[in-house]
C-alpha cells in the first residue's frame, strides 16, 4: 500500500486538482473514512469466503456472478495498468538516487527516453519471475522490501517534522477556502492510497488459517496505513510550503522525495529519495499477486477459459494468469511513456476500485438473504445490525466519491475521450460482459448446473 500512493499522488494532486492548496489533508482524512468502511466490509467477507480472488468471490455470491465479474474484470485491467504506472515511474525515482549520490552521468543516462521504456519492463518481468516461482520466493523478496519502506518512510516523518517550514506558507483570505467540491474531487483522487488492502483477499485459501488471519491483516493493514499516510503527508507539507509543492507539481513531476529531499544532507537525501524507490518497487510482487488471483477464481468457475488456472507444478503458482496480467501490465507501461503521464492510469483505477468497493458493502447487506449458508459462516463482526450499518453508510460515502470523480472526468477539461477514465472504464466493462456472457453460454452448454455453481465457494 506504501508506494505511489505515499510519494507521489498527495503532491502531484496540487496539478491534477487545481486549487486544493492547503487541504490536501483534510481531503486525506475524507478519503480515508470509506476506505475503512470499504476494509471492514472485506473482513466481513473474508472470514466467511477465504478463497483466492476474493472481491470476486465475495460479489459473486453476495450479488450475482455477472456483478461479481465485470466489476473484478475492471478491477483486474484498471490494477495492471496501475502496475504499469508504478513500473514507469520507477526510472525516474532511480535516477533521483543517481542525481543524489552526485552520479550525474547515470542520472542523464537513465533519463533517456529508450532507458525509461525499458527498465520498468525489465524490472516488473523480473518481479513476474518472483511471483511465478510461488510464495515462498514472494516472501523472501517482500518482507525485507517492506521493512525497508517503512524505515525509510519513518525517516521522512521525522525530518518534516524536526526541519519545519523553509518559509511561512501564505494564509488562505477570509472567505477564500478551498471549495467543499474541490475537497471532494482530490478524496477521490487520494482515495487510490488506500486500496492495497485488497491485495490481502485475493490471496484467500493461500494464507494460513484464512477465516481467522485474513481478515486481521486487512483491519491491521488499513489502520497502520491511514495513520502512517497522515503523518507522511503532514510532514512534508510541514518542511515544504504547499504553494512550493503546487509551483513545483505544476513545473514537472515531482515526489515527497524531491520536495524534501532539496532541504536535508545529501546522506539523508540519499536515503529519502531511495526510500521511494524502495516504495515503488515493494508495490509490484503484491499487485501482480493480486491480479493473477483474480485471473485464476474467474477460470476455477468457467467464466474464463480453464487453462488460466493451470498451476505450476513445482512452484504452485498461477503460471499462465501471472504471464498474462504481465502482459497486459507492459501495456500499461507503454501507454505511459507514449502519453508522457500516468494520471489517465490513476483515475481509470480510482472509477473502478469505488465501484467494486460499492459491491462489496452491498455484498454484506444482500448474503445473508441470497446465500444464508456462506452468511453463517462470518466469524467477525457478526451482529447484523453492524453488518447492515456498515454496508449503507458505506455505499453512500463511496458512492458520493464516485459522483464526484465521474462529474470532474466528464467535465469541461478539453481533453478527448480516449484521456477520460470514465469512457476508458466503461469500454472495460462492455468487454467484460461479452466475455461472461460468452463463457456462460459454454457452461450451460456443457450442461453445468450454474445456479449451483455460484451459491457455492470454489474448490481450495
């Protein structure tokens, strides 16, 4: 969850959303409200359906499979070309360290436009050849990975706070706020922070003791992460005036990195701007980790042809769905060098990622009446009346923050439709219908008894 998220979207949104100036945390704390919602509801599931791509098994027997489906199938595109995002913009945070450790020639080299196409494929195929080779060579790459991100991260914490401001950050005039709508429309933007809890679910039968272990990682997991990410962001906007950070953000892209790096000891500097290399990079295992257990629940139900669940016999890992969702990934990384950006990636995932949320509190209210046994099996927060209270404020608080980011990305912007997430998403799912409908057909055809199919849980 620590990567982009923390470096990069909280001081980038200054150009994205003009005019938000001062309020970036208050946008944060908006977005961090359904986020938390949106993580107990996935406890809730998770406990009763440990099973590997969990959003889509959750919304597929809370729901119905086509929800369950299409939305998983737009979370599972709108995540590999977020992969493909956090891949480009791994170059220029190398070339940071480079420019750091006084490398200026490396820093020039990896500033070239062949170097920046190139690395992130390398780097996101090599982390493909650590997940193909199953969780045990996973865990040894992540967990130091996250260690490192966190002690690198607490650095920056610690220097914001003990630097202070450069210069006093100007006042907002009397009656000159930032607008309630501008607020709303950046914690749309920061919500994206805070969605890798759901790498967690889809893992599902592959933890030890799911129903129990599950969903303590995703409460664990959103808690730590909120209140790490306040402090992060709250510390650099305390070193770094937010009008330094808007003029920088609106003059080229920029990081927490670099806007507090320019302050500290080029040790330090070293080690800040590494930090988010280290991010970055921890990011990658897990999402591809995620998407290829998705690719994988899809093809134990049918819904994709049954080759996508071929499993490597040795390492036991998703072979063909890591290959693929790799594949699609390197696309995503493409787009972003053509297109010179990598905000279109952000807010394809932000429209997709609320609206699967948006199933997944609904999923708690309708399982107890449309699949009672599954119902029965939720071991945390059991009282229905939390279930239930849980589930509405959830879908109204996600659902206003997907109003409003649909509002803004239809809005008068002179960009033209191919650069709009909500077109871009809406093709996703036009594609994702015509593949269920499609493999539906073959199911009924080969005579599959489909209404038994999703009221039970896939095999473990």
């Amino acid at each position: 969850m620590v990567g982009a998220g923390i470096y990069v979207v909280p001081f980038m949104i200054q150009r994205h959303v003009p005019g938000i100036g001062p309020a970036v945390l208050l946008a944060y704390l908006i977005a961090a409200v359904p986020a938390v919602l949106a993580g107990l509801a996935y406890a809730i599931l998770a406990s009763a359906m440990p099973r590997a791509g969990g959003s889509y098994v959750y919304a597929s027997r809370g729901l119905s499979p086509y929800l369950g489906f299409i939305a998983s199938f737009s979370q599972w595109f709108s995540l590999c070309i977020a992969i493909g995002v956090v891949s480009y913009l791994l170059t220029p945070f190398v070339r940071d360290v480079a420019a750091a450790a006084g490398a200026v020639e490396a820093a020039r080299w990896l500033d070239g436009p062949v170097v920046r196409l190139v690395l992130p494929l390398a780097v996101l195929w090599a982390f493909a050849g650590v997940n193909l080779r199953g969780l045990g060579a996973y865990q040894r790459v992540l967990l130091p990975l996250v260690g490192l991100t966190f002690l690198l991260g607490a650095l920056v914490v610690v220097a914001g706070f003990v630097l202070g401001p450069a210069a006093a950050a100007p006042a907002v005039p009397p009656g000159r706020g930032v607008p309630p709508d501008t607020v709303a429309t950046a914690a749309a933007v920061l919500f994206s922070s805070f969605i890798g809890f759901d790498a967690i679910a889809q893992a599902g039968g592959e933890a030890r003791d799911p129903s129990r272990t599950l969903p303590a990682a995703i409460g664990l997991a959103i808690g730590i992460v909120t209140v790490f990410y306040v402090l992060f962001a709250a510390a650099v906007y305390h070193a770094v005036p937010w009008t330094v950070v808007r003029d920088e953000a609106l003059r080229h892209d920029t990081s927490a990195a670099a806007l507090l790096g320019a302050r500290l000891p080029a040790s330090l500097r070293v080690a800040v701007v590494a930090g988010a290399a280290v991010a970055l990079v921890k990011d990658l295992p897990a999402m591809l980790l995620g998407v290829s257990r998705l690719m994988f629940a899809w093809a134990e139900d049918g819904i994709v042809p049954r080759v996508v669940a071929s499993v490597h016999p040795r390492f036991h890992a998703p072979r063909v769905a890591i290959a693929v969702s790799a594949t699609v990934a390197s696309l995503g990384i493409v787009g972003c060098h053509l297109a010179g950006d990598f905000f279109l990636g952000v807010d394809i995932l932000v429209t997709s990622m609320l609206v699967n949320f948006l199933l997944i509190c609904g999923s708690v209210l309708a399982l107890p009446a449309r699949n009672p046994a599954l119902a029965a099996q939720i071991r945390v927060l059991r009282s229905r009346a939390v279930q239930r209270a849980i589930g509405v404020v959830g879908i109204v608080l996600l659902g206003a923050l997907l109003v409003v980011h649909t509002a803004r990305d239809l809005g008068p912007s002179g960009l033209p439709w191919y650069l709009r997430s909500t077109p871009v998403w809406l093709g996703v799912m036009a594609v994702g219908s015509v593949v269920y409908l499609r493999e539906l057909r073959g199911l009924r055809r080969r005579g599959i008894d489909v209404q038994a199919l999703f009221a039970a849980l896939p095999p473990e």
